[in-house]
C-alpha cells in the first residue's frame, strides 16, 4: 500500500511542483528555544520586551503576540506544555542529551491528527499509516531492541504522561502498540530538519500527504526547500495548484481523508511553522513519478542503502542503485584512486599517493558525520591548491548533485576570494571582465519561473569552459611551491589514474587527451593572479544559477551567493 506523487502535467527544470506546505507539526531544536520563535522559526528580536514566553512553562518563546496567539492551543492542549512543566525531568541523561524535539513535535502531531479525526486503529493495524504519514516498521524495530527502540519506549512514556492532563480519545492497537509510540515513530521517519539559513538545522517539522507522498531516490528529479511563512497569508484559492498528485495500488480512507484536510490546512493555521516547496531539477513527463532525496547522496551505495535501512528501513532501488557499472561518482566514492591503475600502469610517486591519502581523508570525515568541522578544514586546506578536480567530478555528474555542487562553489569560491586577499597587486585590473562574464545567466534564472533543459545544458557548459579555461591558466601560480601539487601538470589531468577513470566517463581517445594539456600560450604571474579572482567569480555565478534552479531566488544560498558578488562589485 504503497504511495507515490507523480507529475500532472510535463514540466521543465526549476518549476514549482507544490504550493509553499505547512507542517502538520514542528519542533524547534534544543538549543534554539531561546533563540528563535517557536511559531514561526524566525530570530527573536533583539529587545527583549518584545519577546512573550508561555507563562506556564516559560521554556518556548514568541516573536510577537500573534505568533503566541497561533500556538497556545496547540502548545498547551498536546501536552507540550505539561512535558516541559512536569515530566521532562523524569527523562534519562542519554534522552535528554540527544534532544527532545522528536519527542515534543510527536505530541503536536498527536493533538492536531486526534482534533481532525484522522488516527483510526483500522489504519495503523492494516496499512501501518497514521494521518496518512507512514509507519511501517515500528513492529520490526521494537522487537529488534536497540537504541532506536529503547528511544521509542521512554519517548512515548514521557508523552503518554504529559498527555494526561487533557482528555484523550482511547484507540486500541495491535501487539502492544500504544499512539504514543506510532506518532513518535511517525515523526521519527516522516520529519526533515528544517534548515533556512546556512549551517544550522533550527528544528524538524512534519508534513502531511503533499509532501510524505514523496518518495526518495538516490536519482531524484526534484529537490525541495523551506521558506518562513507570510505575516499574512493569501486565501486558497489564490495559491498556484499542486503539479504533482498522488497515486496508490491501495491506501486506508483516512489517508485519503488526510490528503483532502490538507487543502484547508494552510489557511487555518496562519502563519504557523515553517513552509515546505518541491522543485523541479530535472524535466518530468506527465504521469512520471517525482522522487527527492532523503539522505545525502555523496556516499557510496552500501552507505546510501545502510543509512536508508538505519533511518527509513527500506532498500533503495533507483536507477543509480541497480545500475552495472556504478555510475562515475559512485566509481570515485567507492575505491582508492590508486587502484584505479591498471597493472601495466607505473607506480605512483609519493606526493601522489599523500594528496590521495589527503583526500581520502576527507572523504571519511565527510561520510561518518560525527565532525563536520573537521573534514570542512580539510577540504578548505586543499581549495586554493587542487580544488578543480573536485568540481570536475561533480561537474560531470548528472543533474541530481546540483544541490550539494551549488553549496560546494559557493564555499570554494569563498575560498577563493580570501585567497585573493592575501594576493598583493595584480588580481583587481581582471575584475571588470570577470564580474560581468554570466551576467545573462544569472539574470535569467531569477526572472524565469522555469528553464528549457537544452538552456540548462548549454548554459552548464559554458560554465565547464569557462572553469576549465581559468583553472589551466592560474594552475602554475596555485601549484607553486608544493611539491605535491608541482607533480600534476594541472588540476584536470588525471592521466596517473590510469584508464580506468577515462573509460567510465565515456570519453572518446582525443576527449581523454584533450584533458591532459592546457590550451593556449603561457601566461604571466599577473596574469595567472587575476585568473584567481575570475575564476572565484565564475565559482560564486554558477552557484548563484543551480541555486536558483534547486530552491529558488529566496534561499539563502542563492542570496549569499548574490550578496558576495556584490560585495565584490562596491570593493572596486
């Protein structure tokens, strides 16, 4: 009884396939309860008598009266009022310092699906669905035990209890189960952490059939975003239709009873929580079914479908998953580049084999996630110097890495910029021809609601040639003075991999050579020091385009990415 969203009508890339979606329940983080409003998710102003607490609790905040007048009822009424009041205390050390806010959005959950009507006992015991949000699996992880269930029993002991206070609809489960539990697990695998400014996930929210519905792939066709909700809301009938419906071999009615209060849901709750909007990143047909991602998609794929597994339990069986052979990024994230070689291929030089050592270094910060930090020096460490073969990677991927390309040139060209700080004379006298070099591209994103897919690729390209050109022209001034570096002729020639790499990007013999050399005449340091800055330039443009593609004009990586190109603009 699977569901699944499909397209209504043929769409091209960076088209809205949702109208901006309300949670059925948020949660603010731990650590930003004094912070942010626990509304609408924005900073509490810096005057503090403007900020309004609950008089009960006092440990959720408000921006304003209004957003205390649209959450009370729901604050108070779930029982996450008498949770923080009287029960979190009864919670264990390794509870609490993982966090409450699964916990306290499980009670909001509860509230609004028991107020509407929509937990029916026939629901959860035959198609393991909730409010039309899916749990299947909770059977299968209680009797597993582990962290996961042990998490589930004391949550739902701690929500059962606070939710004692008010009066509460009894419905009965099979094998034990209680609401308490399947709501918690409904949040546990349906919720996604809501993250509307740069390296901060504010808090997690739930939402209802419009967006559940979608299904991930590790080759997914569209992404999704979130934005803050509107003082004032628009009524219904004013917003654009949803471009994307549902489809199912078989669900419970009051999944579909979920799908139909959603409409109205928007317009009930004003301004309460923040919103969610899905994207178009690759074209869809008509009746094809639309997939975002649930998990990072840089990692291999025992990681993708471990992580699947551990989170979601199911195995992802995408295209890129059951693809022979594994596509080029899933190639690069899953071996050693050196054995890549061949047998007859000569042994590599040990600067080689340090900056591969580097990099796989990196690669294991990256995918064990524990120290983010760490593995982000490690990379900064190496953009200013060989920065170009990751992009090259990426660069050739298909259109579902856009969202983690745009982040990854919007930090080197970050990079690059203090780079040409520390650069003294030179660099500025290229600025004008760089600054002014994809004015047109990222005009034209901001303006257009959609983009041709033929504009999208042409539009890649002369980006790829542009990267290319720059990076060949100022490789000789970032690769001198290490001898690492010193022994690749230039940041694109990867011809000490062996064939290997060549063979599973499909290039033709004269492409492969192609890639080996650099076009053109040398050029002076001068010279090569203004590349720097045109090709920082280039970095930051090009984020600008595939952000605006994958979440909008409004996100904050498309504005970052503008307020640093004008930054650049008022420093000449």
């Amino acid at each position: 009884m699977a569901m699944e969203m499909r397209a209504g009508e043929s769409l091209d890339i960076s088209e809205n396939l949702t109208r901006a979606i309300a949670p059925y329940a948020m949660a603010l983080h731990d650590e930003f309860l004094h912070s942010h409003c626990s509304s609408c998710f924005r900073d509490l102003p810096s005057q503090r008598t403007c900020v309004v607490s609950c008089m009960v609790c006092c440990s959720v905040r408000y921006c304003c009266s209004d957003c205390l007048s649209s959450d009370c009822q729901v604050h108070m009424s779930s029982g996450e009022c008498c949770f923080f009041a009287n029960h979190l205390e009864k919670a264990s050390t390794s509870c609490t310092t993982e966090g409450t806010s699964d916990f306290r959005a499980a009670l909001r959950l509860l509230y609004l699906l028991e107020m509407h009507g929509l937990v029916s006992s026939d629901s959860i015991n035959q198609s393991s669905r909730i409010g039309g949000l899916s749990v299947s699996g909770i059977r299968e992880v209680l009797e597993e035990g582990g962290e996961v269930s042990e998490r589930i029993l004391e949550g739902s002991m701690l929500m059962s209890s606070a939710r004692k206070m008010r009066t509460q609809n009894a419905v009965v489960f099979l094998n034990g189960l209680t609401v308490e539990m399947v709501a918690l697990w409904a949040v546990m695998i349906n919720s996604v952490e809501v993250q509307i400014c740069e390296g901060r996930d504010l808090g997690i929210a739930v939402y209802g059939p419009n967006f559940s519905w979608f299904n991930h792939s590790c080759f997914p066709n569209a992404s999704y975003n979130f934005i803050l909700a509107p003082w004032k809301e628009d009524s219904v009938s004013d917003k654009p239709p949803y471009r994307a419906v549902p489809a199912s071999k078989g669900i419970a009615s009051d999944a579909w009873r979920a799908w139909q209060f959603e409409d109205g849901f928007t317009h009930a709750v004003g301004k309460y929580g923040p919103r969610v909007v899905v994207r178009c990143t690759r074209p869809i047909n008509k009746g094809d079914e639309v997939c975002i991602a649930y998990i990072d998609l840089l990692q291999t794929r025992e990681a993708r479908h471990s992580d699947l597994w551990s989170k979601y339990k199911f195995i992802c069986f995408c295209k890129r998953c059951t693809a022979s052979p594994e596509p080029y990024v899933d190639l690069i994230l899953n071996c050693d580049f050196r054995k890549l070689n061949s047998l007859e291929d000569a042994v590599m030089s040990p600067a080689i084999e340090n900056l591969d050592d580097i990099l796989q270094q990196a690669i294991s910060q990256y995918s064990l996630g524990d120290d983010p930090k760490a593995c982000c020096d490690i990379i900064e460490s190496m953009l200013s110097k060989n920065w170009m073969g990751a992009t090259h990677h990426l660069f050739l991927s298909e259109c579902c890495f856009m969202t983690p390309l745009s982040h990854f040139l919007l930090s080197t060209g970050q990079s690059m910029l203090d780079l040409v700080q520390c650069i003294q004379g030179g660099a500025g006298k290229n600025v004008s021809e760089a600054k002014f070099s994809f004015a047109s591209c990222s005009v034209s994103s901001a303006q257009y609601d959609s983009i041709q897919h033929h504009q999208f690729r042409s539009t890649c390209d002369d980006f790829g040639r542009r990267m290319l050109s720059l990076s060949l022209q100022c490789w000789p001034f970032l690769a001198q003075s290490s001898l690492i570096l010193e022994k690749i002729k230039n940041p694109i020639d990867f011809s000490w991999l062996g064939t290997t790499i060549f063979q599973s990007l499909h290039l033709s013999e004269e492409d492969s050579a192609n890639l080996s050399y650099a076009d053109g005449l040398p050029i002076s340091i001068e010279e090569q020091k203004g590349c720097v800055l045109s090709l920082a330039i280039c970095c930051i443009n090009f984020c600008k385009y595939l952000a605006s593609i994958c979440y909008g004009p409004q996100h904050y990586v498309t504005i970052h990415a503008k307020d640093l190109l004008e930054s650049i603009n008022l420093g000449q």
